[in-house]
C-alpha cells in the first residue's frame, strides 16, 4: 500500500521548493532529507548572503547556461522566469534587492531564504523528516518504493532533488545520480565546475585575500581558446578564485579538460580609456610604478610585491606596460578538488529526462529537480534559479497527474479537450484533511487538476492601504 502521494528525496533548494508547491496544492506528501538540517548548502551560498537568482527574461537566462543546457531549462524557465521567481519570494515575506543584476534577500542573510521555506512547510503541515538518508528506489507496482536507512516508504511519485556532489559535508554527495544509474538511467561523469584554481607563483600565495575587479581570464589547452570570462579575481592560499575564474573553470569543465595555460588581463578596458595617464604612471619613479598601477587599478596594497614580481622591471613604453599587465601568466598546478566546487558539472543524462515534464522517459513517475540533472550555471544566481525553476516544473507536472488521478472514475471526469474538473467541483473532498487549516489556501480559482504558475499559486500579501 502506498504511504503517500510524492516523495520528494532531499530538502535543498530544489525540494524545499517542491515540498512548498506539494502543500500548496493540497499533495500528501513526505520531504526526507539526510542532514540534520534542511538546506545547508543554501546557507553557504553567495558568501552566506544566498544570490538566488539573476535579473533577465526566460531567453536571457537561457542563453546564459549555453546551449544545450538552456534548451534543457527553457520550458522550465518560461514557467517560472526570474521576475515571476522574484514576486513569488517577496510575496512569500521575503523583500529582496538587486545588486549588478544579481539577486539577494534585502537581509543579505540566506539563513532569512532559508526560514521562508521551512516556515511554509511548518505553516502547509508538510512532514519533513530530518537524518533521514534514502539509500535507494525502486519500482512497485503503482509507484516507487523508497528505501532508508531505517525505514520504507511508498509513494506513487517520486522527485529526487538530491543535488550535485560538492561540499559533502551539506549532504549532496551524488546519491541521486547513483540511484539513477542503479534504475538503468545514464548518468554523465561528475566534476567540478566553477571551482578555483592552484597556482605555483609564489606572489599569488597571499595569507591575505587579493581581490582584483576586474580581470578578464583566458583559459587556453593546446594552442585552442576554451574560455574568456571576465569579473573579479581572487588570489589567496596558493590558489586563485572569483567569479572570472569560477565561470571559466567551469567551461573547462564542459569541455573535459583539466590541463591547461592561463591568461590574467588586469586591465580589460583600463587602456582603451586613452594611454595619457598611464604615461604618467610610467614617468614616476620605476621603484613606486607597481604602486601607482595599484592605485589605478583599485588594488590594495597587499598586491604590490606581488605585481612588482609579476611585472617585471625595465618598462620602457605604455604598449610595453599594457602588454605585461595584459598577459600575467601563472603557472598552473591544476584545479581543486570536486569537493570545493560552487557547482557539479555533469548528473542525470537530459537524454533520460523529458524537459516538459522533468520526469524520467523511461521511468513513469520519478522525476528530477535541480543540480543531480546534468544541469549547470554560471556564477550569479543561476544555479539556485534553475534549482528553483525545475522544482515548480516538476511540481506541476506531479500536481497535475495526481490530482487527475483523484479525479472519481465515473462520468464526473472532464472531457477530453478540457482537462479541467468543472467548475463546481474544484474543491478537495471533505474529508480530505491534508489541505492547511489557515488561509494560506490557494483561491479557489487556482484549484483546478492543472497546476497553476507559480507565482499564482501561493499566497497572495495581504496589502496594507
Ligand atoms: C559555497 C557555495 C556557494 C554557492 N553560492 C551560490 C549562489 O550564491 N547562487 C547560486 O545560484 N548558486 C550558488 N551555489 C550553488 C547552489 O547552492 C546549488 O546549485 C543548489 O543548492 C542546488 O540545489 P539542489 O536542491 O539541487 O541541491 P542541494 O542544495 O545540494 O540540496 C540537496 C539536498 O539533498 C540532500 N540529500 C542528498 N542525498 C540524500 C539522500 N540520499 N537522502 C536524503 N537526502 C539527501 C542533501 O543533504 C541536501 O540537503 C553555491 C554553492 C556552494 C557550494
């Protein structure tokens, strides 16, 4: 016999979403998650101020993850594009700001991101089940059969939004995408992606952080071009980071290439702005020119040893400067491990999973949510999007085919062309206590067996004239 509806298997981004939209729309539904806590990684994320998503339309956003996997994103993108996402969170209690075009609770505090979903699922009475790791699935007959350490469960669906395999110690550790491989399902290889870089040079091996604003890094493997990203950088502990270095790893990790040279451009656009005061820099003793090049470029001071070392000394000319900060080239030792990466690249094969729907094409009622898909981001907010944007997908698609399945089997059903209950029958049965008891119900309105988009779906702010 079945225990419930859905069962959703992790409570991070993705399934604490999921689990909110399951309340929502009235689901017996159980939330298990092996930490004992829900959300970990979300508390880490943006330096612990959680950048939850990007500013941009569906197409915008698409484009940003590339090609094929902004194609795999789209459907769930126009569901749930960034503005739609935004509305939702400050309609949920949670004011956010904008910050160059990245997005941030107004609190910079994820642990405020994190408590707006643990509230609703306190609030929708939805079970979350703590220490509780799912050691596998499998199919029964009318769902799946979820197997945990200390107990079964069965449910007639199953989302399993159990992440990528990056900072174990939050629970995500590639359980998801092993039992997809265990249910026959491909899955490609994980490895890390926006992650920093180990470098030799000794300048870079500040105890200090060095952060430069804005750099433009060029990662080259044999003689090809693999990536040009620009943003800031930061070189400390024997190894460099930052957004310009994170983007660019993690096309090198697109293109499964782990050797490779780099280029450091300081001054991406400092020079087109004309050579006058950079001659000027140049005239001033050659003993103080790192220090002035420092103060053009914003740097501290704890970046001087280091770029008089990597500059060199007898700069006789602006093109001759322009070319040395232009084309710093530490020495790689290699890329840091998976466990530190921002994002896995790599999981559940898109070839298995129907990107309408994120149910599995071969397996009928199991779907995916968030990073255990072969699915990736740049730094910025996209990867905690997409977690959130395939939760509402999935979502919908459980919502819809659960609630149909409610449907009586007798001629109350709705007519072929119009999957909609009728329009006096859109309230769950009496007896059904699984709705919340406060008013936190959807309107009627949004009641019908198709899921509604997000941002209708949950409750509207009460407005305060
Ligand atoms: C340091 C850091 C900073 C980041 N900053 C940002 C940022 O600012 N913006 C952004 O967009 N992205 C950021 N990211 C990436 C982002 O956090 C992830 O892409 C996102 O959390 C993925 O969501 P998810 O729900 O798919 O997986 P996760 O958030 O990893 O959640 C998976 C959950 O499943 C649970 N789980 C795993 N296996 C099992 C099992 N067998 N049984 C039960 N439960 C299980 C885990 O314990 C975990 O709670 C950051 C990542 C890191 C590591």
């Amino acid at each position: 016999m079945m225990n419930t509806d859905l069962i959703i298997i992790g409570a991070g981004a993705a399934g604490l979403m999921s689990a909110v939209l399951a309340g929502r729309a009235g689901l017996s539904c159980i939330l298990l998650e092996k930490r004992h806590r829900a959300g970990l990684k979300l508390l880490l994320t943006g330096n612990n101020r959680c950048n939850l998503s990007h500013v941009g339309t569906a197409e915008d956003m698409a484009a940003a993850y590339g090609e094929t996997i902004g194609d795999f994103l789209r459907p769930a993108l126009e569901l749930l594009p960034p503005r739609a996402l935004r509305t939702w969170f400050e309609e949920a209690g949670l004011p956010l700001i904008l910050n160059r075009n990245r997005v941030y609770p107004k609190s910079e505090k994820a642990d405020d991101v994190l408590h707006t979903f643990i509230d609703k699922l306190r609030d929708l009475e939805v079970p979350l089940l703590l220490n509780c790791p799912v050691t596998g699935l499998e199919p029964v007959e009318g769902g799946y059969r979820v197997r945990c350490a200390k107990l079964a469960l069965e449910a007639k669906c199953v989302l399993v939004a159990t992440g990528g395999a990056s900072y174990p110690k939050t629970g995500s550790v590639g359980d998801g995408q092993q039992f997809a491989k265990d249910l026959g399902l491909e899955v490609t290889p994980l490895r890390p992606g926006l992650v920093g870089i180990e470098v030799a040079d000794a300048w870079l091996h500040s105890q200090a952080d060095i952060s430069i604003p804005d750099v433009r890094v060029t990662l080259t493997a044999n003689g090809r071009r693999i990536a040009v990203t620009e943003g800031n950088v930061l070189c400390g502990g024997q190894c460099l980071r930052g957004a310009a270095i994170f983007d660019a790893t993690r096309l090198a990790a697109h293109h499964q290439i782990t050797s490779f040279e780099l280029t450091l451009d300081l001054t991406p656009h400092v020079f087109r702005n004309g050579v006058g005061k950079w001659r000027d820099v140049l005239q001033r003793t050659p003993e103080r020119l790192p220090e002035a090049i420092c103060r053009e470029l914003g740097l501290g001071p704890t970046a001087i040893t280091g770029l008089t070392r990597a500059l060199g000394r007898d700069i006789g000319s602006v093109d001759e400067l322009a070319e040395r900060l232009q084309t710093i080239r530490p020495t790689v030792i290699g890329l840091r491990p998976a466990k530190e990466a921002i994002v896995t690249v790599g999981g559940v094969a898109l070839s298995e999973i129907h990107r309408e729907t994120l149910e599995a094409k071969r397996l009928p009622g199991l779907f995916f949510a968030g990073e255990v898909m072969d699915i990736d981001g740049p730094t910025g907010g996209f990867n905690l999007h997409a977690a959130f944007a395939t939760a509402n997908l999935a979502m919908k698609t459980i919502a819809t085919r659960l609630q149909d399945r409610r449907e009586p089997q007798n001629d109350r059903r709705p007519p072929q062309n119009d999957r909609r209950p009728p329009q006096n029958d859109r309230r769950p049965p009496q007896n059904d206590r699984r709705e919340p008891q406060s008013d936190r119900r959807p309107p009627q309105n949004d009641r019908r067996s198709s899921y509604a988009p997000l941002q209708n779906v949950l409750p509207r702010k009460k407005h305060q004239n």
